[in-house]
C-alpha cells in the first residue's frame, strides 16, 4: 500500500485505535507523538518505556488530552500484585493496566485498585504464543481453550476485560458483554508483515470479531510516515 497517498488526507482520531510506544527511550517515545499530534488519541506504554520514564510519560500524556493503557502484565505473588496496583492505580499515570490472568494475581489486582477508577485487563495467551509453545510450556489445551477459561476466570474475579489476540475476540465478547473490554494486539493492517506474531489478524478481522480496541506498534511506529501508517490503519478499521 502507498502509505503517501493517504499522508496528506484529513485524520480523525479513532479512540479504539491504542498506538504502542514500545520504544527505548522517553524522547523517542515523545518524537513520535509529535509526528502522529493529533491523529492518535490512545497510548500503549509497554515495559521498555516503563523503565525508561513511562509513568511520568504517561502522566503527561494524560493532561494533553490523550489516553493511556500501562502494559505492565503484572505476575507476582498476590501481596507484591495488589500492592504494585494500588500504587499505579493512585499515580495518575493511565486509564488501563494489565495482570496476567491467574486467579490469584486477578482478585489481588481488584483489591489493589479498590475505588480508584483505572481499568484493569487480564491477559489472557500472549500473541506470540503458538498452540506448540503452550504444550512446551506445559499445558495440554489449545490457545483458543486457554483462552477461554481466563476469559471466565476474569469475570469471575470482577476483572473490566481482557487482552487476546483477534481470534478470541468473539469469545470474549460472547462471554464478556456488551460492555466488556476486548484489546487486541497481535493486530497487522494488510500491508504489513506479521513479525513475531503467530495469531495475528487485520483490524477490520479483529473489530469485526468484538475486540473494543485494537493494539498497532511497528506498522505505524517504524513506518517512514507514522502519520500516515496510523491514517491507513484507521482506513481499514472504518471498512
């Protein structure tokens, strides 16, 4: 696709659009907003900017207006998970944050965010898992199955969503409601390759299963035109 022919066009932010700052440093992260300006509304602030200045980049972010999901994907023990929560929940510095999706790290996360308004995800399989990655691991069901029952185990432990790739979203949705969070990564526009993705899909694919929002980072991160690469992919997010 001639990312050029849309570079010049009018843009819209798209707010189910989550933009991935997975980028090594805080300037970096900061060039890029700037190029995207107002084009993006959404955020991702994974765990490589996370330790580079990613709370007070996101802190900043959100008094510009914009919205930001902290990709912590917390896994600890569940005093160290309801304390690290409550402490982010209380920063300021996102709407979303993320705990992988075992039921003791889930009720932790709850407790750990108590009244504060934050949304909390479960993640559920990483993308980059295949079904012969899960059986190595030690788990004798299909990522599709797995899936399934974290979706279950977050709703029962009162959890706002969760994370899957475009191929579970439909089950999330069934199972999750209306209302339910579905994030997506995993999520490559038709013009991009799939990198270290193993169940990824387009946007129009991950939408049109239920997702609420789909997650976009080297397409439009590493584009020579981000602008224009986030302008595409919300292109194929409308249909």
């Amino acid at each position: 696709m001639a990312l050029a022919a849309v570079a010049a066009r009018p843009v819209k932010a798209d707010p189910r659009l989550i933009v991935a700052l997975d980028l090594a440093t805080r300037a970096e992260a900061e060039a890029l907003v700037e190029q995207l300006g107002d084009a993006v509304s959404y955020y991702k602030i994974g765990l490589q900017l996370l330790a580079a200045g990613g709370m007070d980049m996101g802190r900043d972010l959100r008094r510009r207006g914009r919205k930001v999901f902290l990709d912590w994907k917390l896994h600890d023990i569940g005093t160290t998970v309801e304390k690290a929560v409550s402490v982010i929940a209380r920063s300021g510095a996102g709407d979303i944050v993320n705990v992988h999706a075992e039921p003791q790290v889930l009720a932790a996360a709850v407790r750990g965010r108590g009244d504060a308004p934050i949304k909390i995800l479960g993640v559920t399989v990483l993308t980059s898992l295949s079904g012969q990655d899960l059986g190595e691991i030690g788990y004798q069901m299909s990522p599709a199955q797995l899936v399934e029952r974290r979706i279950r185990q977050c709703l029962d432990a009162g959890i706002d969503g969760v994370v899957s790739s475009p191929h579970e979203a439909a089950t999330a949705r069934r199972l999750g409601g209306p209302d339910f969070l579905v994030v997506t990564p995993g999520v490559r526009p038709t013009w991009a390759g799939l990198d270290d993705q193993q169940r990824a899909d387009t946007p129009a694919f991950a939408l049109g299963q239920g997702a609420s929002h789909i997650v976009v980072g080297r397409p439009i991160t590493a584009a020579e035109d981000p602008r224009a690469a986030a302008a595409a992919v919300m292109g194929e997010m409308a249909g």
